[in-house]
C-alpha cells in the first residue's frame, strides 16, 4: 500500500499538450511544484518572491509511464517525504484518472537557500516541525 | 452588473511567475482557455488532438489592471459569448480574490477550422446550440 | 514597405506546441517578449530581477494569420515602438520562414513602474533616450 | 575531458525565470530538449507531429548546480548519446556563460514509439545510423 500524505486533482490544460498530443514531458515538474505548493499552504507555509531563504531545486527525476492527454483527469500524490538538514525530498505519483492507470512517478529535492548569505542553511525550524506533524498524524492515521 | 456565463477559481502557481514575482503576462491567455476548456466540457465538449475540425486563434488581447503573485486566489469569468459564422468570441475577467481587485479583462476569438480542407468552416451545429442554450439559460435565470 | 527597427530568427521549439500541432497562441507574446529583450539588450538594457524600475505590461494583443508548426523557421521584427510618457508601445509582426508567410501581428504596451512608490512613473531618461536615438538612426538609414 | 557531441548557446528569456530571479527547474528539461532537436535536425531528422512513430520521453532527470539569470547566456551541450533497441540515452550538461560555471547535468532517455501499433518499437534504422555516423566522426575527431 501507498502511503500518501498529500494529493489533489487537476484537468491536463490543452496549453500544457505538445504536437504529440500528450502533456509535455517539463510540465509533469510543474505539476508536482503545484502539489508542493498546495501541501505546503495546508501546512500554513507559502512561496513568496523576495524572500532570504527561498527552495530552489537541487535534483528532479521523473519516470514516464503512460500519456496525460488533453482533458484528462489526473491526481498527483506526494507518496513520501523526508528531511535533511537543508533538504526535503519529495515522492509523487501521478496517476491518470481518465486512464485509470499511473502516469509517472516523480522526485524532486529543494534546499534551504540563503539569499543573502548565498548558501545552503539548516530547514527553517518551524517548516520543519510542521512537515514533521503533518507525517507524524499520518502515522497515527495509519496505525 | 457583469453577466457571468462561467467561471472557476484557481492559484497563481510558482511556475506561472516571472522575475518580477507576478503572473507572466502570457499566461493570463492560458487560464482564459482553461476556463474554456472547462465551460465548454461542461457543455459536453472538448478539444481532442487529431479532430478534423479545431479551433485555433485568430485573436488574443488582454488589458492587465493590477498584479496576480504566487499563490494569490483569482477567479475567471467568462463575461460574455460573441457567436458568429465560424468565429466564437470570448470575454473573461480575471479578479484576484487575494487582492480584491480585478488583475484583468481579457478577449480571444476562436473560429472553426477544417484541417482536410484547410480553411474556416461553419461552427459545428451541436456546438452553437450547446453556446445558445446557456446563454438563453443564462437570460432566464436573470429575468 | 514596413520599417523594421529590430528582428532576430527563431525555431519553433517542441515544448512550444500543442496538441493542434502547432505554436500555442500564448507563445507568440513570449517570442515578442524575447525579441524586445534582445532589442533592449543591443541598446545596453537589461530586464533583471529586483529592479525598483520594473516594466509590467498594461496590454498585449495578437492577430494570427497562419500557423507555427514545430521546427518552423521564423522571424520576429519589431515594426515600431512609440514612447509615452511612463509607456513603451511596440509593433511586432512574426514571419514564417519555412512557410513564406506572415504569422501574427502583436502589439504590447509596457509601463515604467516604480516598486517601491508602487505607481507608474516617467520613462528612465536613458532609456528614452536610447530608444529616440535607434529610431533616428534607422530613419536616417531609411533617407 | 568531456566529450561534446552537439551544443548550442542560448540566453535565459524573462519569459523562462520564476518569482526567485532564475530559470524555472523545469524549463531545463525544455532547453535541453531544444537542443536535441536542433542535434537531430543536424542529422537530418525533425519531430513532427501526426508522425506514426514517435519519441516519447520515458525518463529525465536533472542535477541543478548554479543559477541561470534573465539574460544570461548559457551554452546546453550534449555529452552523450547511448543507443538501445528502442531507447535512445541523452546527457546532457547546460553551462552558464555569463557566471563561468556548470549550472545542470541532466539525462533525457526517448523510446520510438508507433502510435498505431501502441508499443515501444526498434529505433527506425535510419536514425540509428545518422546517430552512429555522428558519435563515430566524433571519435576519428579526437584520435
């Protein structure tokens, strides 16, 4: 069984195709982004521009199982995250509702990074403590 | 009052910004056609790749009031629908819920086009009477 | 015979098509975008981030005449720009090498936008002044 | 000694930044496919949509090093290309001109695919060749 600790629906958007018909291979990142982002709003954080620690991207990966087509209905589900000391590592599945089959499986890992200092620095504590709840009562629910 | 055909609420997502930390101005014209996307799938259409019969652009503008910024709420509402031989033209609004100000108006008119005979054609039958019929449904729940 | 200010040639990349086969209608502003960069760039401006002067567009607007498709060669020229007193209003028109035909015409209009008193402002001098100066040197070409 | 096989420079469009000042992680992904098609079109060949046999992506990856910036100029070589029945394996390293440093490594592996079959399919014979052809001029190259 899957653990899934976050997960959201979308339509793939006939902007996000390609001639081929399918969504392009880049926007299956963006849309995990946009479940990290959501996740994130859940647990009280938020993106902003113009911050000193902001989470760029260290490494992203994506296994492509079966095409998002125009129109169709998809969930992304963040299946696993783990902490470092300046890392989050995400997992996600994308599976295709409309399909009824996995589209991809993706990970993405961000880094605290200091704009000013211009360097990596520890998770902000109170990021965290809030990722590590939010697992923590996924447990609880699971147990 | 603004009549509202249609209309559906979304985020700012991270990818869709720019440098200048707002909403990059080319993809108000994509959340324009999501909502499209969607007003006319709930209408029982939707655009299919290889269809012989497509609707591409013939025109775009867009009037930008105020700044949509990363995970900033808006809503888009189609404003009005133009129908003519073979052209559909399209009138939104774009409100930042966040804000409380309208971010844009926006226009995009789309014709019918043949792709085996190459040139415009009269919009499908079915089409126009699925656009009529919400707009003289719209009419009636005004009066 | 239409005046040319500035223009550069591009390829239609993958990722900028969609399931019609063809250029995203949304693209067209970002390859306008792109050439007025370079424009700006060849005058000794650069976009960045962070700027207090910004320059956010109030309008853009696109006429399609033909399609883009993938690995179509093209040209983007700006055909004029006009300087208000806080706005920048360029004409581009997009040709379609591979097809010998006009893409698109687009117009965009930017405004100086000071982030710090958060309103329009005047031009930058230099800015300005580097414009008038490209202008008065193609019509002395032109003579 | 890193083995280049193909490379093109480009410059970070404002278009491709997000809210943090730097190319969007995804559009790494994207530059890099730009330049596989430009490598191919080298050869001869070109992606074209409604084609029977086509390239879909079954896995990519990136290793993000330093920033790109609006404006910067960076150079995405290709470093590698390994053939499989089906598969064709690109690296790929994209260099940042105006910082003087690696920014990414990324991998992009394509499988030929026939869209009326439904399956993976050997990769067609000519493309295989064009592929050898080039990676063994390379070599006479450097002996």
């Amino acid at each position: 069984m899957t653990t899934i600790l976050y997960k959201a629906k979308y339509r793939v958007y006939w902007s996000e195709t390609d001639a081929a018909g399918i969504m392009h291979f880049s926007n299956h990142f963006r849309v995990c982004e946009r479940v990290e982002e959501s996740f994130l709003r859940s647990l009280g954080f938020q993106y902003t521009a113009g911050s000193r620690i902001t989470f760029p991207r260290v490494h992203a990966e994506c296994d492509y199982k079966a095409p998002l087509r125009a129109g169709d209905e998809y969930t992304v589900a963040i299946t696993g995250v783990e902490l470092g000391r300046s890392s989050v590592t995400y997992k996600f599945s994308i599976y295709n509702e409309s399909l009824g089959r996995e589209a991809a499986r993706c990970v993405i890992v961000a880094v605290a990074y200091d704009n000013i200092e211009r360097r990596p620095v520890e998770l902000p504590a109170e990021c965290r403590s809030a990722i590590e709840n939010a697992l923590r009562e996924l447990e609880t629910e699971q147990a």
